[in-house]
C-alpha cells in the first residue's frame, strides 16, 4: 500500500527518506512547486553514499525545462546535495 506524504516547498528537498523508484517524479514534482511559489534556488540533498541517487538527480536536472543550472553544495555537505536554479516563474 502507498502512502501519501506531505512535505514543505521550502527550497529544501531531502531524499534520505524516499524509495529510490519514487525520485525521478518526486524531484519534478518539487522543482515545479517550487517555481509556482517563487522559489527559484533550491537544495536537494542526496547523500554522498556510492553516488548513485546523485547521479540520478543529476540527470533529472540535465533534461528539466525549468532547471537553468546546477551544481554540488559548496559547503559542509559537498557532493550530498545539489543546489538547483530555476528559471523565474512567468505570469
């Protein structure tokens, strides 16, 4: 049985508590929500592990219309999480 989870569109995405299978549309879904409110930098945190989940949404990012670029946090966390820039929500 699937359940429903609600999480804050605050710029802030963790994937630690998600099935890899569930990312791909769950990182869309997010990166769209966050453009209809505004938020045009957000931080997805992916962990550094082997790498794949990071590569993962890494790719997702590549092929998104509304990502204009990306790259690893440039802080403590590093390659565990991916800053993301949007494209400015058009009215």
């Amino acid at each position: 049985m699937s359940q429903s989870v609600e999480i804050p569109i605050d710029g802030t995405l963790d994937l630690h508590t998600f099935r890899p299978r569930d990312v791909p549309s769950l990182v869309k879904d997010y990166l769209e929500l966050c453009q209809e409110k505004g938020i045009t930098h957000v931080r997805i945190i992916h962990g550094k592990g082997k790498g794949v989940l990071r590569a993962t949404v890494h790719n997702i990012l590549e092929k998104h219309p509304l990502v204009e670029g990306f790259h690893d946090a440039h802080d403590f966390s590093g390659w565990g999480a991916t800053v993301v820039y949007l494209s400015q929500r058009v009215t």
